[in-house]
C-alpha cells in the first residue's frame, strides 16, 4: 500500500463526505508530502555542509544521515497512517448524512502546534453524525502553551499523560482541558 497515495484518496472522500476543501498538515509532514526526496534531501544538507567544511568524516556523515533518514520516514510515515485514519474515521462519521460542526470554514487542521492555548484544547473536528454529534482530537493532551513557571505548573501533568493518537467524545465539546482533574483532561461520560 502506497500510504500518500491512499491519504490523497482519503482528502478526495473527506471532500465528499463532509465538504471539507482542505486539510492543514503539521508542516514536517506537509513537507514530506508535497515531495519526499526534496523533504529527506533538507534532512541532509547540514551534513553535507560539514562534511564539505571538514567537520565530519565520511564515516560520520554516513552515520548521521542515515539516522536523520531513518528518523524522518519512520515519524512521516506514521503520521501518513495515522491522518489516514483520522480522515476515514471522519468520514466514516458522516457517511449517512453527517456534517462537520467545526471547524466552519471548511478546512480541518492536523496541525498540532499553536492549536492549544493556555488552559484550552480544542477539538480538531466536531461532527453531527444524524444521532448525536462526536468531537474528535488528534494526538491530545497535547502540552499546552506555557509562559512562566505558574504555567508550566499547572500544565505539568500533561507532559507526563497518556497521549492517544485519536480521542472521541460524544457531543460537542469545544475544550478537554480540566485542570483540577490528573490527569487534566475531561473524562467521558459513561452512557448506561
């Protein structure tokens, strides 16, 4: 299985199902998406310049690039599959007549940084689904922005939580943040 290509499949049906006209990658990805071997080859360029500068060995450089091209397919790939779930789980959702909640303007964001703001984790995406709507998030508890140390504190327990790749929530909940709770993320609710 070629996984950008069925990622690419999966934005053609996520433009069907839900009406969504794009998706923000993480910008790591995004750039390996756009073109592969331009992304892997910015991955080796500071070495090459070493190596041309004489501050490594060829040994060394070989060492150090196949690390960083290791390093770099197996974190693009994974977010490759993992966007491709999330975006068929989303279409899945909405296949019997759903609609996207939020965000409204149409285009969903897989980005991660710069989407949480102090005290805040927002949905990447609420859906109705016909019997009730779902919000889901990505990657969450992401760490939460911090200025000083009073906010690092009350963050803490968020660097140190479980991080599951997809979190979903039945109804529309717009923050997952709840800092009193350890850790702070709002529990669901159990429906008997």
């Amino acid at each position: 299985m070629n996984g950008s290509a069925e990622l690419k499949k999966s934005l053609k049906v996520l433009g069907e199902s839900l009406g969504v006209a794009g998706v923000i990658f993480p910008r790591e990805l995004g750039s390996f998406l756009e073109d592969p071997e331009a992304h892997l080859r910015k991955k080796l360029f500071i070495y090459a310049m070493d190596l041309a500068r004489g501050k490594l060995t060829i040994k060394s450089f070989e060492e150090k690039s196949r690390r960083a091209i290791q390093t770099s397919l197996q974190t693009n790939l994974r977010g490759v599959y993992q966007s491709w779930v999330f975006l068929m789980i989303l279409s899945y959702a909405a296949s019997e007549g759903g609609y996207l909640l939020y965000p409204k303007h149409d285009y969903l964001s897989l980005e991660r940084s710069g989407r949480q703001k102090l005290s805040s984790i927002p949905p990447n995406a609420v859906i109705e689904t016909g019997r009730g709507a779902l919000s889901f998030f990505l990657e969450a508890p992401r760490p939460i922005a911090w200025e000083d140390t009073e906010d690092l504190r009350k963050v803490w327990k968020l660097y140190k939580a479980m991080r599951p790749d997809i979190l979903v929530y039945g109804g529309k909940i717009m923050d997952i943040f709840e800092e009193d709770l350890d850790p702070p993320i709002k529990k669901a609710r159990r429906h008997n």
